[in-house]
C-alpha cells in the first residue's frame, strides 16, 4: 500500500511532425488505499498518466514517488505496481492457473505448491475456480476480466492500475463488475488508481475523482464535489449526465437575458457584479416546468424512459434538457417554460469560464430518525 | 435451385478429379523411385517399364553403402541440417523480437539492409567465404557449414513480419507482472509464435538438408560429404549408379516427411486468440 506523489509531471510525445503535449505539470496525491479515478474525453492525458505511473512511459520531466521513494526512473517491474489493461491482454498460450501465477513465478521464490495454493485462493475470491485450466480463449468476455483482475491482485502490489477495464463488457455486466471491483479494493485497501471516459463509472467508483482535458488537471476532489461545485464550465459539463444546459446571458444589475426570452432575476446580484456577460448553466434535474419560468422553451422530443421523462427543448438557438416527473409529458412543439432554483444555479466567467457560482442547496439532510437499532445494539 | 445444386455439384466433381489428376501426376516419379530402388539396374530401362517393386532393395542398399558410405553422409546431414535448424530459430526469432518489437537507432535501414542480402546469389559468396575458411581452419567442419548462413534473412524477415502482430500490451502486461525483456522474448513472444517458429524450421530444414555447392566446396574429405554430396558421387563420368541413386533418394526424402509431420501439429490456428478483447 502506498501514496502516490506526483509533481510537475509532464509527458510529450514529439516526433519530426511535431510535438503533442499529453500531460502538462500535473501535481496529484493518490492517498494510501484511495481508490482515485481520472477522467477526461479521449486525448485528455489520462490513459498516458496511468502509463506513466506504471513506469510503462518515460516521463519528460517532473517525478513520481510512492510512499516518498522517487521511482521516476525505475523500471515497471521495480514498481511493485500491478495492472489491468482495457483488453486484459492475457498469455493466449497459458491456462489460467498458469495466467493467474505468472507474476508470482517471476517475482518470488515460493514454490509451486504455494503459488498454487495462491492462485485457487486468488481464483476462489473472484469465482473462477473452476476455470483454472482453461485458455484464456475459452473464456467469456467477463471471465477474462475476472482473470485479468486476479493476475494483479495475486501479488499484493502497492498500487492497482486499471486502465478502462469495463469498457470492453456489456452494460449489464459492466454495473455487476463495477460493484465487485469496489468491494474488491475496499477489502484489498490497495492503493488504486482508475482510468476511464465514463463519467457515470467515474462518479459510481471513485472516492475522488481527477478531470483531465487537454493533458491538464481541470479539478481534483469527491464525486459530489465536481458536481455540485465545479471548478469550470469544462468540468461543469462533463460530470453529470445529461449534460449541464449552458448559454451566454446578458447581466443588467441583477437581471439575467439571454436567448429565446430568457429573464432571470438574481436574488443575490452582487455574484454577476463587474460582469457585462456570464455563463448560465442549469442541470437537466433541476429544471422544472413552471407558470411563470425563466425559459420559455420549444418541445421537440419526449423521451419517456419509465420513471422520468427526458425533454428536450429549443430556446431561442440554445438546445436544453431537462429531466422531469414521468407524469408530465408535454407535446411536441408546444412551448413550454422552464424554472429553477437559485441554489441550483451555476455561472461562469465567460472569458475564463472558472466557476463564480455553484450549487448551494443542502448537502446535508439528517437521516437520524431513519436509523433502525442494529443487531448488536 | 435444384437445377444450381446439381450445376455445383457437377463442377465439384469436375474439381476434383482434376485435383486427383494432378495429385496422381506428382505421386508417379515417387513411385518409380521406390521401384527403382528395389530393382536391379539391369531392369532399369526394360520396357514396358516395370511397374511392381521388386526385392532387390537391400542389395542395392550394401552397393551404396560400400560405395559411398552413405550411412554417414545420412549422420552428417541430420547433425548439420538440426544444428543449423536450431541456431538459425533462436537468431531469427531473436532479430525479428527486436526489429518488430522495439525501437532503435537505425532500425529501418539496418532491417532493409539485412533484406537486400537475399538478392546476393550464393556464387558470389562461395570464394569469399571458402577463403576465410581456410585462414581460421575451418574447411571440413560442421561449424563450416552452419555458421554462415545461421543468420537467415528470410527467417529473419518472417519472424518480424509475425512478431509484430502480438499485442503491445501483452509485453507491457509482463513487464508489468516483473519479466525481463529477456523473459519476454521467452516466455510470451516464442510460444506465441509456435506456428510460425514451426513452418520457418520446415524451410530452414530443407534449404540445409539439400545445399549442394557451398558444401561441395568446403567438405572436401569424405567422411564430411552430406547426402546431396554423396549422391554426387554417384554420378560419374564413365558409370551413373541408378539403382544406388534410387536407394539414396528414397533414404534422403524420409527425414523431409518426418520434419513436416512432426511440425504439423504446431500450426495452430489463431494462437494469439484470446489473448487482448478487441
């Protein structure tokens, strides 16, 4: 187990056609046992930091410490790091068994017999017991994921990569594996960290959660963090699903006006002062139709999905939805107004698009009275 | 539709007694190899021509063999021809890890240079090469024979063109999982690679099992000559010894088979199947 220092890390990829930055002067702590997730669309830099905390990439400059040892220059078998990859990449020509003790037989000198003991303990924690002397060939898509996962946990590393590993399994199996992965590190309390696009498994895995864009960090911080407070307009789009409703709004004094009729008076006008301009952004969640909303909106699709509905709106030429009660389900073209809360609303600077408000609604609801008398109470 | 199953079925048949046609064709010299290596000589040109073999194997075995040793020749080759075999695997498949699967200075002119070699015929080398025998005392040696030609381009080319269809992240999984970069080329690249590493002995087998002039240069003495020299003996200019060369060629083709049966269950289809989800 071990925390992960990383200081001014920069990654470049240069050839005679030029250069690509793909990690700019990150600075990241990965506590002991975290269980930390990056982010980002693809080219973000994500995928080449993991690779570069695996020891799999040289770095351009800046260092990585587990645990205050410098390992920069070590090698990625003089890491005690262990990783899973976005396509398992199991030996096609050993069994299982045989997948599963690799490390072991390269790393240490135990046995055979306690490498095996070790590998049908490993195998018996995963469920894959019974496959034990088959080809990796042989296997469901998920079965190789289960191997893969028991190939790295089996040396007790410091520290668990995983590059997009689920990204390969169906959606169903993907959510089953999502939870065994958590429970798994939760038990293990291994250091670990996790690379994917999704947001949703980002926000569902992580105990924090990086965002990357462009090979720099965007916000580090809880799933609830980069939801509720954003640092950016990029962050404040990317989290959340679906996507924040965002348009530019004129700011007179505290009054609000943008595209398609927007009106919107703040309560608290001292948050746009010095501002001829801002962002507004509103989640799909918090919208609402309302007698008299600020966003008066054409209805141009209605997806029933069940339990809630997904409008989506035009308002002047901005595109907005909005996720409301599976009761209310409006006709297309009719138009409709839209309102919200003010302590779900967000706005960012238009020029540097940081954050200047976020969300503001209670965190914190006690759930005491709830609480049932355990058994050993 | 029936009318077109029974079209196909025609030009099915049609396939194939054409295909039995031809295989009937290559199959008649190796008949009459071994039916001329169990006839006296005196048979030989009887017409029509004898078409059942005869007894006469053994006798015509004790001439050879009182002629030109070929018991040996048989000796030389296999030790020189499964030497060469082996040494030639580990430099090509080593050469073929590292141009497919690292990067290094030079590695694309040094690549098409070793590539270009193919196209010097072996004439040109003879000369050279028998000369530098001679300085370090090599002529006559098995060493002779092997060494120069371990390097095989082609092997060289092929495992390359091979090797670079193993995933990446397979090696970096090792090298995650704590191998040497020695260990990957032994332990994931080579059982990988078991079908080609397989068809390439079958070439490297027969080109050395069947080299005549390089070897006709360098073994001068007798008990060194291989099979293709031996045979060569047998061709002379007053005498041409059919009924021995038969016996000679029907010994020298049956390692060939045992090659390529032993070989055969290494072409596995789709090894590296399994290995990476795509």
């Amino acid at each position: 187990m071990a925390t992960i220092d990383i200081t001014k890390l920069r990654k470049v990829f240069g050839d005679e056609n030029g250069e690509i930055v793909a990690v700019d002067d990150l600075d990241l702590t990965v506590e002991d046992g975290e269980f930390l997730v990056f982010v980002g669309p693809s080219g973000c830099g994500k995928t080449t930091t993991l690779r570069c905390i695996a020891g799999l990439e040289d770095v351009t400059s800046g260092t990585i410490e587990f645990d205050g040892r410098d390992v920069t220059d070590r090698r990625a078998r003089e890491r005690d790091v262990a990783m899973v990859f976005q396509n398992y990449a199991l030996y096609p020509h050993m069994t299982v068994r045989k997948n599963i003790g690799f490390p072991l037989r390269l790393s240490t000198k135990q046995s055979s017999d306690e490498i095996d003991a070790r590998v049908e303990e490993i195998a018996g924690l995963l469920g894959i017991d019974t496959l034990l002397e088959q080809k990796p060939r042989e296997l469901s898509g998920g079965q190789q994921q289960r191997v893969a996962l028991g190939r790295a946990i089996i040396r007790d590393p410091e520290v668990f990569l995983m590059d997009e590993p689920l990204s390969n399994l169906d959606a169903k199996l993907r959510s089953t594996m999502r939870t065994e992965l958590q429970e798994l590190q939760s038990e293990l309390g291994v250091t670990t960290a996790y690379v994917t696009h999704d947001q949703t498994e980002a926000m569902a895995m992580g105990d924090r959660i990086v965002i990357l864009e462009g090979g720099e960090l965007q916000q580090v911080g809880t799933p609830s963090d980069v939801y509720r407070s954003p640092a950016n307009e990029f962050v404040a789009g990317f989290i959340g699903s679906p996507s924040i409703n965002a348009f530019t709004a004129d700011v007179d004094g505290g009054l609000l006006t943008g595209p398609g009729g927007f009106e919107y008076a703040l309560d608290d006008p001292s948050l746009v002062e010095g501002y001829d301009r801002v962002r507004v952004g509103v989640r799909p969640e918090d919208l609402r139709p309302e007698v008299d909303g600020a966003m008066p909106s054409e209805v141009t699709v209605v997806e029933e999905m069940g339990n809630e509905n997904f409008l989506y709106a035009r308002m002047g030429d901005v595109d907005l939805t909005a996720r409301i009660e599976s009761e209310i389900h409006p006709e297309e073209g009719v138009t409709v107004a839209f309102g919200f809360d003010e302590e779900d609303l967000y706005l960012f600077d238009p020029k540097t698009s940081e954050s200047i408000k976020t969300k503001t609604s209670e965190t914190d609801i006690s759930y005491e009275q709830y609480v049932q008398p355990g058994p050993d109470q | 539709m029936r009318e077109e199953e029974r079209n196909e079925a025609l030009w099915r048949f049609g396939a194939y007694i054409f295909l039995m046609v031809i295989v009937v064709l290559v199959l008649i010299p190796l008949y009459w190899m071994i039916v001329a290596a169990t006839i006296p000589q005196s048979e030989f040109f009887s017409w029509p021509p004898r078409l059942i073999p005869g007894l006469q194997w053994f006798d015509n075995f004790q001439a050879l063999q009182e002629n030109v040793d070929f018991l040996n020749s048989i000796g030389n080759s296999i030790i020189i021809a499964v030497a060469y075999t082996a040494l030639s695997l580990v430099l090509c498949s080593m050469a073929g890890f590292a141009f497919a699967k690292y990067e290094f200075r030079f590695k694309e002119p040094l690549f098409y240079f070793i590539l270009a070699t193919l196209v010097l015929p072996i004439q040109l080398l003879i000369i050279p090469l028998f000369l530098l025998m001679v300085q370090i005392g090599w002529t006559n040696s098995y060493l002779a024979v092997i060494l120069p030609w371990a390097a095989n381009p082609l092997g060289i080319f092929l495992m390359r063109q091979n090797m670079q269809a193993i995933p990446e992240s397979l090696l970096e999984s090792a090298r995650m999982d704590g191998a040497t970069e020695f260990q990957l080329y032994y332990k994931i690249a080579l059982p990988t690679m078991l079908p080609s590493l397989a068809a390439l002995s079958i070439i490297l087998f027969l080109n050395q099992w069947q080299a005549f002039l390089y070897p006709l240069v360098i073994l001068q003495d007798p008990q060194m000559y291989t099979i293709p020299l031996a045979l060569a003996e047998l061709v002379g200019q007053q005498r041409v010894y059919f009924d021995q060369i038969m016996v000679a060629t029907s010994l020298a083709v049956t390692p060939i088979f045992v090659v390529f049966l032993t070989m055969q269950q290494y072409f596995i289809k789709g090894i590296l199947s399994g290995s990476v989800k795509q």
